[in-house]
C-alpha cells in the first residue's frame, strides 16, 4: 500500500521507509568500490559493463514480466521512448561512468554523480526558463566548491593531472546524462510507475550492452576470467545495482522521493569509509568538508518541489 500517496505514513513505516532508502544508498556506493576491485583483474570498463548487464538482467528481466501483466502497459511511442532513454540514461551514462572511474578516486566518482539534482535543476533553467531563488543558488555555490575541493585532493594525492581531469569531466558528462534522462522521463515515471519504468530501461540498456561485447571483445574471453571476477561481478549486478534500486523505489512509496533522497544522502560518505577500508583510500579534511558541502548542496535543493524525483543511480 502506498501510504505517502494517501497521506497516512504511520511512524513505522516512516521509519522503514528511511531505513530502506538508506540501506540502498550504501549498496550503491558499494558498487564504485566493486568495480575498482574487478579493475584490479586487468579487465576494463567494456568487460565491466558487460559482466554487470549479463548480472542484472535476469532480474530486471523477471520485474518486466510481473508488471507487463498489470495495466497501464507502455503503448508503442512509449517503447520507443523507452529504448532511446535507456540507451541515453543508463547504457551511455554507465560507459562513460565506468572509463571516468578508471581515473579517479572513488569518493570523487561518487560525489560527481551526487550532483544529478542540480544538472536537473541546471537543465530547467536553461530549456525549461525555470526561476532559481537565491537559496538555490547557494545550493548550487555548495555542491560545486565541494567538488572542486575533492578534484583538488585528487590532484594532489594521484597527480597527473590530465588524467584526473579526464577522468571528472567523464563522469561529470554520465552525470548530465543522467540527469537529462531524468527530466525526459518525468511523464513517463508517473504514468507507468517509477519500478516499471525503470525495469524496462534497465533491460534495454543490459542488452546493448551484452550485444556491443561481440563486436568489441570475444566472447571466450568472458568464460576464462577467473572465478573471484565473477563472484564480484555477480555482487555488482545483484546486490550494488538491482536490489537496491527496488529497495529505494518501496521507499519512495511509502515516505515520498523527498525524504528518500535526504535519506540516500549517506551515499558519498559511505563511498568514503568502503573505499578506506576495502581500497585502502585515505580520507583527508579536504575530503570530509567537501563530502560535506556537496551533501549541504543536495539537501537545499530538496526544498524544489518541481523536479523529477532523483532516482537511485544504478
């Protein structure tokens, strides 16, 4: 039942709803850490993608078939837009995500992602002629000081600073993407229902995925990875990617998508503490006061009430 829609969220399921939406947060931040382990392997951002995808699948997969027999079932124009924003959102976004990452630290891939709301809220300025108050402005000063704080520290720890730089504006850009898919997907989230709609998008974006690897790769070269890449693949599709987007959408149906994203703002220091102790990152000042800025950032713009609802970054 959806409580937040009827207006009736008992404190227990408000507290549920804040627990869940948390809990997926910090899966998610385990999927940067997940990944920089598999890159350990010797593999890349191409192999990476294609063991997530052929990981998640089935899963997105069997969410389509459950939905598809309940209405409102997406017409052919739906389709349509389904497969272009799939391929924008998720299959573009997450290549250019997983390269980017590949350069830098994983507290900043995170963080970088964390900036989705103010590109939505970027994009509404720019083609929509939406007004931005003073206190988004603000919010907006917040996020980005907070990021240049931590491109800052990157560039101090790693040096090489054409790497980082190309690393961030990858990621940055998958960001943009992202958040673009947000905005052209808004009327479609509400009609069809954020789960649905998502499923659908995930499953386009994991076949073109599975089907460029032929082109690119041969395909034996999957079957002789070693057992440990699998296990961690398998870990990323699962558990860091699909199991924690429907853990955030039945958050958001039972507390709403506002106080399910302040929720999810544990994600970057999460990234920060798993990347410490699995990676072995090191978390400075400079890191701490920009993870908070950026988070400061995002929960100011929680108080626009017109844009899409963030989801979970896959």
């Amino acid at each position: 039942m959806n409580t937040f829609a009827t207006g009736t969220v008992l404190e227990s399921d408000y507290r549920a709803g804040v627990v869940l939406a948390g809990v997926g947060a910090v899966l998610l931040s385990g999927k940067v850490v997940l990944v920089k382990l598999l890159y350990q392997y010797g593999i890349d951002a191409i192999d990476v993608l294609a063991l997530r995808m052929l990981t998640a699948l089935p899963l997105f997969g069997a969410v389509v078939l459950w939905t598809w027999r309940t209405p409102p079932r997406p017409t052919r124009a739906d389709l349509l837009r389904i497969g272009g924003l799939g391929f924008l959102g998720y299959y573009v976004a997450s290549m250019l995500d997983l390269i980017g990452l590949q350069y830098v630290s994983a507290g900043l891939e995170r963080m970088i992602l964390f900036l989705t709301p103010s590109f939505v809220l970027l994009i509404g300025i720019v083609f929509q002629g939406r007004r931005v108050c003073g206190r988004q402005w603000l919010s907006l000063a917040m996020a980005y000081g907070g990021i240049a704080l931590v491109v800052l520290h990157d560039l101090h720890l790693f040096g090489g600073s054409r790497t980082i730089a190309l690393g961030s504006a990858l990621i940055a850009l998958s960001a943009v993407l992202y958040a673009t898919y947000l905005v052209l997907s808004e009327d479609l989230m509400l009609r069809l229902g954020a789960m649905r709609f998502v499923a659908q998008t995930m499953c386009v974006s994991s076949l073109l995925g599975l089907l460029q690897y032929p082109i690119l790769r041969p395909v034996a070269f999957l079957a002789e990875l070693p057992a440990a890449v699998w296990w961690l693949a398998l870990a990323n599709g699962l558990i860091c990617t699909a199991l924690p987007v429907f853990l955030t959408m039945i958050a958001v149906r039972r507390i709403g998508a506002g106080a399910a994203a302040q929720a999810g703002m544990i994600g970057p220091a999460s990234t920060l503490m798993l990347a410490a102790a699995v990676l072995g990152e090191a978390i400075t000042p400079i890191q701490v006061l920009g993870t908070a800025l950026v988070t400061g950032g995002v929960l100011t713009l929680g108080s626009i009430r017109r844009l899409p609802p963030i989801e979970p970054r896959p």
